[in-house]
C-alpha cells in the first residue's frame, strides 16, 4: 500500500539531489587540485573525504525519501 510522501521526505530527496551534486563539484575540484598540488595535498585529501561524505548522505537520505512509511497516527474509534 503506498502512500503520499510528506514534506520531510520530498526534502530528503531534495537534499539527497543537492549532496550528490556537491559530491560532483568536490570531484571537479579534486580533478584540478590533484593536477596542480598532488594527492600527498592535504587539501586532496579532504576534498576525497568530502566526496565520500557527501555520497554516503545522498544514499541516505534518498533511500528515507523512498522508504513507504507507515502512519502512526491512532483512530479515533469512539467504542466503549
């Protein structure tokens, strides 16, 4: 049974979009630092780290904003 995403889901997918862009622009950067400063540049080394992060949190948060999860809410059944 599906059910319509809510707000927070659509903004996890959002935000999974934007991280794994991010992780696109670090890997750019990490093109051009490596010709000019080498992979021994600690800079290098954090725009890898950057490149991991960002991907992991885009895997994340796009399987939260895939996930079909279930209401939690209470009927109200007026039985006595």
């Amino acid at each position: 049974m599906t059910q319509s995403k809510g707000a927070l889901q659509k903004f996890s997918i959002v935000s999974a979009v934007v991280s794994f862009v991010l992780a696109f622009i670090a890997g750019v950067m990490l093109y051009f630092s490596l010709e000019s400063l080498g992979s021994d540049h600690p800079i290098s080394a954090s725009l890898m780290a950057s490149i991991f992060f960002f991907i992991g949190v885009g895997i994340v948060l796009t399987i939260i904003g895939n996930v079909d999860i279930p209401s939690f809410k209470f009927e109200n059944s007026k039985e006595k």
